[in-house]
C-alpha cells in the first residue's frame, strides 16, 4: 500500500479518535459540574456545621479528623465523609454499647415495654439514616472527581492525537511530493537514456 494512502487513513482515524476524546471530555465535565452542583446544594441546604475548634464535641482522639473542618458549614462529599465516619459514627457507638439499629430494633421488638431500647432504637435510626445520607453524599462527590479525572485525560488525549494526526497528514503530504519528485527525475533520466541510446 501506498505510504501517503497509509499516512491519511492513520491520521484520519487519529482525528476521530480525538474528535469523540473531546465529546466524552465535555460531557465529562459536564457530569462533573452537574454532581458537584447538586452535592454542594443538597448539603449547603441542610445547614450542618462542624463543630468550632476547641469544642467539647470534637474532644478527644476519636474526633482528630473533624479538626480539619471545624467550624465549617458542610457543603462537600469530603466534609460529609468526615462528619458522617468521624463524628456521627462514634455518636452512635456509644448509643446503645456498640449494638446497631438492626440490634437495637429486634431487642425493643422483643421488649416493647421497655422505654430505654425505644429512645435507643429512635436515635439509632435517625443517626444511621443521617450518616447514611451523608455517605451517599460523598459518593456522588467522589463520582463527580473522578469524572473531572476523565475529562482532563480526555482532553490531553484529543490533544495528543490532533498534533499526531497533523503530523501524519503533513507527511502524507511530503511523501506525496517527494515522490511526484522522483517520479519526474526517473522520467527525465529515462529520456536521457533513451535519447543517448
């Protein structure tokens, strides 16, 4: 096959390659801005704040991580990691001797007239339920990183193959001209030839 043939058909397919790295890049962003937006609002909307450093609520090493936040407004999937494992988690091990809501629910089941195991049971479910919540918050802010990721790649790549492909189309070019050049030269020497014999 023709070299210059080879050069176009390579470029070519770089240059679609780029063209669909650069529509899975915008929509990257795009699924990037949309999570982020909503992960912000959502939890912006809820008015949750860390405690402020130095608060009795945050002392002691089990709370370490809150520091970081303190006296923040909860608006990130990160801050929500932090305050859901971190601040919420420990609360609720100490609600009922380490024992979940599943624990907590089958035993006040099991003793329906017993009023400590139903406050326990009610606080347990509103803490997972919040925790919950706020882990799930988190993933989608994860998600929306990760899809900022990929746009980033995305769009290095398109980059990567639009100079490539430019390069290959150029030197299609190049090739086409050099060998129109020594097609001329083979010619004129062959008449040489010819008109000596």
């Amino acid at each position: 096959m023709n070299r210059r043939i080879v050069d176009y058909l390579v470029s070519s397919a770089g240059l679609l390659i780029a063209v669909v790295l650069l529509a899975v890049g915008g929509l990257a962003i795009w699924g990037h801005v949309f999570i982020d937006h909503q992960v912000h609002n959502q939890l912006a909307a809820q008015k949750i704040f860390f405690p402020p450093k130095g608060s009795p609520a945050i002392a002691g090493a089990q709370f370490a991580a809150m520091g970081k936040y303190a006296g923040q407004q909860l608006t990130t999937g990160a801050q929500a990691e932090t305050y859901a494992n971190h601040f919420i988690a420990v609360h609720l091990s100490e609600v009922a001797g380490g024992k979940t809501y599943s624990q907590v629910s089958a035993a006040a089941l099991a003793d329906p007239t017993n009023a400590t195991l139903k406050t326990q049971e009610a606080t347990l479910f509103q803490g997972t339920t919040l925790r919950g919540m706020l882990l799930n918050a988190y993933a989608f802010g994860t998600i929306a990183t990760i899809a900022g990721i990929a746009a980033i790649v995305s769009f290095v790549g398109a980059a990567i193959l639009l100079v490539l492909s430019g390069i290959g189309f150029a030197h299609g070019r190049r090739v086409s001209i050099e060998a129109a050049r020594t097609t001329a030269v083979a010619a004129t020497d062959q008449a040489d030839q010819l008109k000596a014999a």
